[in-house]
C-alpha cells in the first residue's frame, strides 16, 4: 500500500476546511479517505450505500455512531473512534453540558443542563510492574498488559472540538505515522470495544 500526499478540503458535514483527505494505491486500485480535524467525521471510498463495508461498520459500530451518521455524495460519514494502545482512545459519547443563562426579565443568573454527544479522551496509562500479572494479554497467552485506559480520567471536549481531542491524546506527535499505523478508524465502538477489557473493572 502506497500512500500519495495528504490534503485538505472542505468538510462536507462540519464546512470547516480542516478535512484531510488521503490517497492509497492498494492491490485493488485506489482508496481514497477523509478525517475531518474539527468534526471527526470520517468516511472512504468503499462506504457507499449497499456496499459490504457499510454493512459490515453498521454491524460493528455502536447505536450513537450509527445514529450520528451523514450522508454525503454517496459515501455514508460517520464519527471516527480512535485507539492507540500506548497513548489512549478518542470516541464520542453522549454528555451533559452545563450552561449558564441569564433571565432577561429579572436578571437572575441560572445553571442549566443540556445533553448532546461529544468527545472523549482516555489515556493509558502504566500499570505498576507488580500488578501487570492482573491484566493478562488474551490475544498472546502468557503475556500481560503494561498499559491500560485510565477510565476514570475522562477528558471531554465539545463536537467540534476533535482536534482538541486529538491534540490531548498526542495524537499529532507522529500523525503521519498513527494515521498510517491506527486509522482512520470507522467501526469501533470506543468504550464499548475496549481493547484492554480488564482495565475497566479496576
Ligand atoms: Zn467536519
């Protein structure tokens, strides 16, 4: 797989120009993919409607990223969800806001809540040496996890706030090598696909 230079275009679900589109030659010819930094959103060429590989992300995918997606120009857009062993997960995820609002009338000054979706930040973290024998690796037998999601350190950030979030996980440290490495990535189902299913207990 052979990947041509990167560049940017107008998102078309957000309209910020901050949407990077890149191009791969692969054995079955050329694939093209969006990630757009302010929004999220993320698509390729082989989501079109009926195709196999928006089947198979509509299987895998959790009901709020499903229920988040956008169609554009034939291709079906959806909120990307990003997993990086060493440095943590980006995913959205429903949350409460806080807002503050002043009455018009008599001046008073309240809080109020609102729900809409966002992103989240988790970073990994190490785990000490004497407890790593508590979090076996299932996929390579005998061996255990140095890392695991610190679940309880939950960063949030605003829907249009990706790059934030991306920023907090040190995502852009080596963008041009996690991108070629992790994603972007359609059809993970963030927490509910944790690759370290043993750190959410603790
Ligand atoms: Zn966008």
């Amino acid at each position: 797989m052979e990947q041509k230079q990167d560049k940017l275009i107008v998102c078309p679900c957000c309209g910020s120009d901050a949407c990077y589109e890149s191009e791969f030659t692969t054995k079955d010819g050329n694939l093209k993919t969006w990630l757009c930094m302010t929004c999220g959103f993320t698509t390729n060429t082989t989501m079109t409607e009926d195709s196999d590989a928006l089947k198979q992300t509509l299987e895998l995918t959790a009901e709020l990223i499903k229920d988040l997606r956008q169609d554009h120009q034939g291709l079906a857009w959806f909120p990307t969800a990003i997993t990086m062993p060493e440095k943590g997960m980006i995913f959205p995820e429903p949350q409460t806001w806080g807002k503050r609002e002043t009455d018009t009338e008599t001046g008073e000054t309240k809080e109020t809540e609102y729900q809409d979706w966002g992103w989240t930040v988790v970073k990994a973290v190490d785990i000490p040496e004497e407890e790593q024998s508590k979090y076996p690796d299932p996929r390579n037998p005998g061996t255990f996890y140095k890392k695991r999601m610190d679940m309880k350190g939950k960063k949030r950030f605003l829907k249009l706030e990706f790059m934030d979030a991306a920023e907090e996980l040190g995502m852009f440290e080596k963008w041009e090598t996690s991108t070629k490495k992790y994603g972007p990535q359609i059809g993970s189902g963030g927490e509910y696909n944790d690759p370290n299913p043993s750190s959410s207990t603790k």
